[in-house]
C-alpha cells in the first residue's frame, strides 16, 4: 500500500473519481527554463528567465523581501462562510457542505497541509506571477475536493479559450517528447494565480520579476564590495626607484617571506625614501555602500514594503516604525492575500464544486490594532450602537451571566 492509498484510508476517503494529472516540477533543470548563460560574452546581465527568477530569490534581499508577504498571509487563520446575500438554507446543508470543504482544505493532499500549501502557490505568486494548484475532485461527501500545487512556470495558457467550460484553457509542458510534451486542463481543473494582470499579456508579472534588474545591480555592486574587503583587490603598491630586476625581485622575496604576515616591523635603508601608492582605500564611498542602500530600497519598492522591512533602518524610529509596519501590511499583504482568497472562492469552491452561496476568507486581514479596536468597540457601547453581551460575544468572552433577586440567572 503507497502512500497516497495509505491517506486515502487514514482520511476515510473513497478512490477518487479524478486523479491528479500535473506533476510538480515537470522540468527540473531542461531547456527552456535553464539559466541564461553567455557564450563568452561576460558582461550580458542575465535574463528573467524561470530559473533565474528562483535563483535570484534565494539571495538575502530578495528572500527576506518574498517571506515578509508569504509568511504573514501563510500564518494567518482563515474560514469558510456563507457569501453576504446568500439567502437562506433552504437545503439544510451549509454547515455540512462548509465542514466538509474545511477538512479538504486542511488537508488538501496527502503530502501538504494547508500552509505548505498555500505557501508554494504564494511563492510562484510573488517570483512570477504564476501561482498555479491543481483541483481533482474526490466523489468523497466528506473531503469533497484535493488540491495538488503546481509549477506555474510550466503552465501555457490558451489564447484562443472561447470560455466554454468543456473546452481546455490551460496546458502543462511535461518536458516529455511526442503526444506526451503536454498535458491539457479545463478552466475548473486548475487555479491559476495571476499577479499584476495586464491586457497584452496572458501572464501576471510578479513582484520579484519588476525588481530583477536592480536585484541583478545590486549583486554585482555587492560582490564587488566583498572582493575590495576581502583584500583580493589590493590597496596599495610600493615604488622604490632605481633598482634592477635582480633587486627588486630580492626585495619581494624578502618581504614575502621576512615580513608579510609575521608582524615584524620592516627596516628600509636606500638612497631615497620609498613611496607607497594608494589604489583603493576601501571607504564607504568606494565600497559603494550608499548605491547599495539604495537598491535595496529600489528592491523594497518593487515588493511594496518600506525599505525598514529589507534591514535598512536609516531614519526609522520608534514614531514611525508602526507606521511603516501598518504600510507593508496594507500596501503588501492585504492585496495577495485578497487575490488569493478570490481565487480560492471563485475556482475550488465555486468553478469546481458549484457552491456558489460559500466563500473563503482570511479572519486576520481586516483585523485593526488591538487598542484601535477596543476604543471603538467603547465608542459604540457608549452611543448605544451596541450592547454589554455584542461586545462581550466580538472579543470572544460569551454571554454575561445575570442574577435578580428571585429569579433564574439568565445570560445576556
């Protein structure tokens, strides 16, 4: 028994009635997505290309950049609820139907959870615009979907899509040969994340992909820094004047081997006093400290963070430290997560399923300050807007036990 069979009858669910047809990472390392490598040409800046968009996201910068949004919408907590003007049950099973999708969502595979889920399709999200997760129905009342991520880059979209249910919208590059090469899926059978949509374009622009060029700059200014500190770029040269070949390479032995490294004070005695030129100093100016400054805040814009959340504290203090905080999570956050959860709602739960009186939504995304809220929540007990048990019930403490003299104790 593998593992799939083995979370299929842990879960309690029956054989599936679609099984998954996408593979996560189709191309590994082939062709079309290789790195962009210069047949000699050394000064050719690398191409956006799918590898190197990954490659260039495992660099500092550019990773603290993409988990500053992906890990904040990946830890929040989420739910499923009836969409506003659903109406009523008339069915009588909304409860059912949302406790099922849940348990779907929880455990949307039988290899990830919904964090690490929803932190892939995050990822290609932010990299390049392509959050992509494949949708297979289960036939199980109880887990009534899966979920499968997918590598966004190998994903082609139909130009040419008539927006006919039954006809396919979007094809895999499998990196196979023959009919094989690619595989084909319904508009319902994948969710497609796209980022910064664009009318000439049938692919999103992700934020890593704006901020490529100077994450590209801001690598060589770097690198460069770290050859001058590290002193395989010299500083300094001596000249001694009028002396033969044979004495000056006596002299260079001399202090290879006598002084270099040992911390012996060197004695010169010549005709006229050696002078040491001086190359490079390795300052801030020449370390080119201020051009990386600012490319990495070039980088933060790219990302909609303020610089503070990339490391770069100048002129940041505790007065506008929230401040800033509050910026990146509406200016950076809430718009992905909000795409994300529309997609969630308008592919799983209504283009796949047919619910259309349900919806997924993030509880932490219009969550205000803590203080913020409790002086309005005081504000609306004071103008009688709202009640002792409301306000009890919005900051989870329950109804209020009351007891009157001869009476039941009755909750409010």
């Amino acid at each position: 028994m593998g593992l799939k069979q083995v979370w299929e009858w842990a879960a309690g669910i029956d054989a599936a009635q679609g099984e998954r047809k996408t593979t996560s990472t189709p191309l590994g390392l082939n062709s079309i997505f290789a790195p962009f490598r210069g047949n000699g040409i050394q000064n050719m800046p690398p191409r956006p290309t799918a590898a190197n968009l990954r490659r260039f996201a495992e660099t500092p910068v550019a990773r603290r950049a993409i988990n500053a949004v992906k890990d904040r919408i990946a830890c929040m907590d989420w739910r499923i609820e009836a969409k506003p003007g659903a109406g009523a049950d008339e069915a009588g099973d909304r409860a059912e139907r949302i406790a099922a999708l849940w348990r779907s969502l929880e455990a949307p595979n039988e290899g990830d959870s919904f964090r690490t889920l929803i932190e892939q399709v995050i990822e290609d999200t932010l990299v390049g615009g392509w959050g992509a997760a494949e949708i297979e129905l289960t036939g199980d009342a109880r887990r009534p979907v899966r979920l499968y991520p997918v590598d966004g880059a190998s994903i082609q979209v139909n130009p040419k899509w008539s927006g006919d249910p039954e006809d396919p919208r979007y094809a895999q590059v499998t990196g196979k040969a023959g009919k094989d090469a690619s595989l084909t899926l319904l508009d319902s059978e994948l969710m497609y994340v796209r980022l910064n949509p664009r009318s000439h374009s049938l692919f999103g622009l992700g934020k890593l992909e704006v901020a490529f060029e100077t994450i590209s700059q801001f690598l060589s200014a770097n690198r460069y820094a770290s050859r001058v500190a590290s002193h395989s770029v010299m500083q300094f040269a001596i000249w001694v004047n009028e002396r033969t070949p044979e004495q000056q390479e006596r002299l260079i032995r001399w202090w290879e081997d006598e002084i270099e490294g040992t911390g012996k004070v060197p004695f010169l005695s010549s005709e006229q006093k050696p002078e040491v030129l001086r190359f490079n100093g390795g300052s801030e100016a020449e370390l080119h400290l201020g051009w990386q400054q600012f490319l990495v805040g070039m980088i933060a814009n790219a990302f909609d963070l303020p610089a503070m959340m990339l490391g770069a504290e100048q002129g940041v203090n505790r007065a506008t430290a929230q401040e800033l905080a509050n910026e990146a999570f509406q200016n950076a956050v809430v718009p992905v997560a909000r795409l994300i959860a529309e997609h969630i709602t308008r592919d799983v739960i209504a283009k796949r399923l047919g619910w259309e009186d349900l919806r997924f939504c993030w509880s932490d995304l219009d969550g205000r300050d803590p203080l913020t809220e409790l002086q309005v929540q005081m504000e609306l007990l004071k103008n009688g807007v709202l009640s002792v048990g409301e306000v009890r019930e919005m900051r989870g403490l329950g109804m209020m036990p009351l007891v009157e003299p001869g009476s039941a104790t009755t909750n409010v």
